[in-house]
C-alpha cells in the first residue's frame, strides 16, 4: 500500500509539473506580446499616421552662406549642363556651323547723277534738279 | 573740255550740288562737225554712251583731226552703241540737223569761242583752274 501511495503521488507530481509547465508556455507568449504591444502603443501615440491639415514641418535651417553656396553650386551646374547640351544639340544638327554674326543691312542708295538732254538739246550729266548748271561750250578739236 | 571736268564731277556732280551741260561748238571745220556728229548720234541711242564718247573724243583730239568715217564709227560701237543705227544717223540727215540745230543756239547766246563756262547765267571764257570753280560753286552754294 505504501508503495502504491508513493507512486501515485510521484504520478500526480509529475502530472502537475506537465500542467505547470504548459500553463508557463501558454502565458508567456500572451506576456511577451503585450509588453511589445504597449510599446508599439507608446510610440505611435508620439508619432501619428497623419499630420493635422494647419500642422507643417518646418524647412531645415541652414546659414545663408551655405545657402548661397549650395544655390550657386546648383546653377552653375545646371547652365552647365545646360550649355552642354545645347552644344552637343548644335553639334550633332550642324557640326560645321559657324554663328551667325550679326550684320548691317546696307542702306539702299539712290545715286543723284543722271544722263540726259535738256529742253534746248544740250547733254547734261547731274542732278537735273541741282542749284547750279554749269554749261561747258567746247568744241572737240 | 575734260581738262578738270572729272575733278567738277566728283566734287560736286556727284554731291548733286552742280549739273553739267555740254554744248557743243563747231568752230574747226569738219573735224569738228564729224565728231559732233558721231558723240550726236551716240546720245540719240544712249545718254550713258555719249558720256563715255565724250571723254574719248577729247582724250584723243590729236586723232581726230585725220579721223576718217570708220574711225568714228569703231570709235562708237566701242562704247556699246548699235553699228546699224550708228550708221543709219550718222549717214542720214537727222544726226547732222540735230548738231547743226545746237550750234546755231549758242551763236545765238553769243557764245563765239571755246571753251566759254556759263555758271548760273554767269561766263567765262577760256580754260579755268580747279580752285577758280570750286570758288563759284560755293559762293553761288551759300547764297
């Protein structure tokens, strides 16, 4: 009888150690989840999904000397690249087109000396308007 | 004349400030009215010719005194002109009323010798320097 007794409470012993043990497994977990929960928790409470429409993040603030400096630097390069382009789009339209330079147009002239006859015959040469008319009597010998 | 014509030309001719008229003078015979005739018949085909036969005539003076026909009608087609219309009035009687119609006007003005210079209704006779021109241009320009 004894022998009996002393197993059967080894048996329960070990039976409630099982119980024990897989009441451990079962809890933890569930423990271990809500602690990371919470702190998932926490930290979205601090940073929400969504900003409020009349909430803006502020621009980052810079010296302006930095601020000049980064400008320049931009564009520079970007008329740089620019200028590039332009040039290797010229280059491949035309490669051995030379620039226009900009030329006067000549002025139209209108020459005042004209060839004819006067009323009387005689041979003019000038402008039959002119303030003076020279006439040259002469003979070819 | 010529002698300083170029220089009258292209110091005030050309500036629109004096028009020049040749008149022409028959005072040495034929040679006279021979070239007339040819520089006449020239102008009736062409202005800008007669111009042209104008300076060589009188370039060549010494040549025209023995000049036969074919020498004023070489004389003429080398200036541009048509050899059958050349010769048509130099051979016709149109040239040579033409000519003879011009020397009649400036016996009429009272012009006898050569060269006489009408300025604005103002003469001088005999040939003149550059500078005595220039002169009366400008006097008669200011005023």
């Amino acid at each position: 009888m004894t022998v009996d007794i002393i197993g059967a409470m080894n048996l329960i012993k070990r039976l409630l150690t099982v119980i024990f043990f897989f009441l451990l497994t079962a809890c933890g977990g569930e423990t271990a989840t809500s602690a990371s929960d919470h702190g998932r928790r926490s930290v979205q409470a601090v940073l929400p999904t969504s900003l409020p429409p009349t909430l803006t993040l502020p621009p980052p603030v810079l010296s302006e000397q930095v601020v000049a400096e980064t400008a320049v630097s931009t564009i520079a390069a970007v008329i740089e690249n620019e200028v590039v382009e332009e040039v290797e789009t010229v280059a491949a339209v035309s490669p051995t087109a030379v620039p226009p330079t900009l030329t006067a147009e000549p002025e139209p002239t209108v020459s005042l000396v004209q060839s004819g006859r006067t009323e009387e015959g005689g041979y003019f040469l000038g402008n039959p308007d002119a303030p003076i008319t020279f006439i040259d009597y002469s003979d070819f010998m | 004349m010529l002698g300083v014509e170029p220089e009258i030309v292209a110091n005030f001719v050309e500036l629109g400030q004096v028009k020049i008229v040749f008149w022409p003078v028959l005072n040495h015979g034929n040679p006279s009215l021979y070239s007339t005739l040819t520089a006449e018949c020239v102008a009736q085909q062409d202005m800008d010719a007669f111009w042209d036969i104008h300076t060589l005539l009188f370039e060549n003076q010494d040549e025209l005194w023995g000049a036969d026909r074919d020498y004023f009608v070489e004389t003429a087609v080398s200036v541009g002109v048509d050899q059958t219309q050349f010769e048509a009035c130099y051979d016709g009687p149109s040239g040579l009323d033409a000519v003879f119609i011009l020397d009649d006007l400036r016996r009429q003005r009272g012009v006898f010798s050569q060269p006489v210079f009408d300025i604005n209704g103002n003469l001088l006779a005999g040939l003149q320097s550059f500078e005595l021109f220039t002169t009366a241009f400008n006097s008669l320009l200011e005023n």
